[in-house]
C-alpha cells in the first residue's frame, strides 16, 4: 500500500486562503473521489476554493501555473494516469510531474500533488477517497498544499 508510513496531517484553519483545485476530465469515477476529497479537506480546513477542469493530466501543469500566477495562496492538480501497453504513461507521468514540479519552484506557489500513477483502475480507485477507497489522495493533496502555503506565510515568504 502505498500510504504506509505517511505522515498524518493536521489540517490547520485556513480561513482567508484561496486554493484552486486543477482536475482531469480522464476516468471520471475516480476524478470524482479525488475532488470531492479536496472540496472535504478545504472545507474542513475553512477555505474557499475554485473548480477549474482540463482534458487530462498532461494539461495539468500549464493550468496550474496559470492558476500559481493568478493570485491562488495553493493548487491542488488531481488526474489519473492508468499504465497502458505503449510508453505514452511513463511520458504523460513524467511531463506532469516535471511540470508541478516547475510550477511550485518557478512560482513559490504549493502545489498539492494529486496526480494518481497507477498500474490499473483498482489501485486507482482504492486511492480516490471513495466509500470502498482505502486512501484519499484528494484530501492529502489539498492538506498537503494548505500545511505548505500555511508555513510559507509564517516564514514571511
């Protein structure tokens, strides 16, 4: 499993931060987890958010800074890419990742890393924050990206 050994993150209030939460289009069953995860850990944590959708993840970078760059305290980019038969996973899964990775550095803006890499749907539905799910990788982005943007405002960033 893949949680094992993760830390448990307290969400901390919030309140007066604003997050946008970058979601795929692709397998909209588990999309649908990792926001409602996201939308429960804002909520919990007394942050307004913006839903903002985009094809895939391979657009989740360029959406992501364009959101790092219009005044969001985090992002939180969500999507889901399921291994295939042709090496377009490991180029989808490392063009998403580099780029968040970019963004965050470029920008100083979190960015909440919710971008599931699976070898099939059932590992990518046991992590999407549903009823059967045994992870919530939607919540522990968001939290993820509050407890930084958090940290980075009390260190003067």
């Amino acid at each position: 499993m893949s949680g094992l050994g993760s830390p448990q993150l307290e969400l901390p209030n919030a309140a007066g931060l604003r997050i946008a939460i970058v979601a795929a289009a692709w397998h909209e069953q588990v999309m649908a987890g990792l926001i409602a995860g996201a939308v429960r850990a804002t909520a919990a944590a007394g942050v307004s958010y913006e839903l903002v959708r985009v094809p895939g993840a391979f657009e989740l970078p360029i959406m992501a800074q364009h959101c790092a760059r219009g005044g969001f305290d985090a992002v939180v980019a969500l999507g889901v890419v399921i291994r295939g038969g042709t090496p377009h996973f490991e180029y989808v899964c490392r063009a998403a990742t580099d780029g968040l990775t970019r963004v965050a550095l470029d920008t100083a803006v979190p960015i909440g890393f919710g971008l599931l890499t699976c070898d099939d749907e059932a590992q990518a539905l046991s992590r999407a924050g549903l009823p059967d799910s045994v992870e919530d990788k939607g919540y522990e982005a968001t939290a993820a990206a509050l407890v930084t943007a958090l940290a980075l405002r009390s260190a003067g960033a």
